[in-house]
C-alpha cells in the first residue's frame, strides 16, 4: 500500500526508468527503452488531435492536473479507452526498464515514498496486470525479443510476486 517511486539506475541520476506507485499500485512508467508516449497511443485510437492533445497537456503542467482523469472528466476520452491505453504504456514502459537490467546492467534503487497518492484507481494497476499486459505486448511484437533470464532479481523483495510471470522462456510460441 505504499506510495512513491522507483528508479532503475546503472550508477546514479538520470534514472533508465521510472515506475510510479499510488498506494500500491502502478500508476504511471517511463524507460528510456520505450520512447511511446501516451499521447500518441490516445491520438490513435481516438478522434482528438496531437496537435489538441499536446495543448491539453501543457494545460495540465500548468495547472498541476492529471492528463488522463481531465480527458475523461471533459468528455474527450472514455475511462475505458484512457483504461487501456495507459495499461499498455505502462506496460511498455516496464518491459522497457527490464530489458534495461540485461542491456544495461541497471539495478533497481530503493523506493522513494512520498505522498503522490489521490489517483482515480480505475486508472492504476496492480502489478499482476501490468505484466499481463507486458506479456501481451511481447506476443505481439513478434520480434523475437528476449528478457535477461532473471530480470526479477529484487534484494529488497517490494515487487509482486507476480513478476514470476515473465520468466517462461515463450509466450504463444514467441520468445520473451
């Protein structure tokens, strides 16, 4: 139920990924590894522009606003559709900081709790689902990329057990 971030670093600042904790749950990623931005997912499988879509986040900086909660509450955005298109950038992003340990040998730095709580939980994640959705994002990328065998390898033991999930060596006959 904690709340904070967690940084993949190979010696120190800037992080190679980020993953972001609201009371436990997943609420945002970032990795060098992954360059999608969330923005362009949302352009894609809605009728607002990137040209709207970049004006609305500049407004949000502004403002001290979460994106995706303001695209719902104005209508732009159903929570399904915000639903979806954060869990597969966050779960891009996490396959990202994990192929950043095997390519990178970065190792995952303690949590670093603050108080970022207050997200709508209909847009956070538990880890079980966000690696459910790495695995997808693997199967179909059909590019024959591979995890480091044991990408898990966390002393402090704060990830989900879940993890364990990624560590077949195939999902749906494509390499992983």
């Amino acid at each position: 139920e904690r709340s904070g971030l967690r940084h993949r670093t190979i010696a120190g600042p800037p992080p190679l990924a980020t993953h972001s904790f609201d009371r436990g749950r997943l609420c945002w990623a970032t990795s060098q590894r992954y360059a999608g931005r969330l923005t362009e997912s949302l352009a894609r499988s809605t009728q607002l522009s990137a040209v709207v879509l970049e004006a609305l986040v500049q407004e949000c900086r502004r403002n001290n606003l979460r994106l995706g909660e303001e695209l719902v509450s104005r209508g732009l955005v159903s929570s399904t559709t915000l639903r979806e298109a954060l869990l597969r950038h966050i779960a891009s992003a996490t396959v990202g900081a994990l192929r950043c340990v095997w390519e990178d040998g970065a190792a995952w730095q303690p949590m670093v709790e603050n108080k970022i709580g207050g997200y709508d939980p209909t847009f956070t994640f538990t880890t079980t689902e966000v690696l459910l959705e790495a695995i997808q994002v693997l199967a179909e990328s059909g590019s024959g990329d591979r995890l480091p065998p044991n990408p898990f390898d966390d002393p402090s033991g704060e990830l989900n057990p879940a993890l364990c999930l990624l560590r077949g060596d195939s999902i749906q006959g494509h390499s992983v």
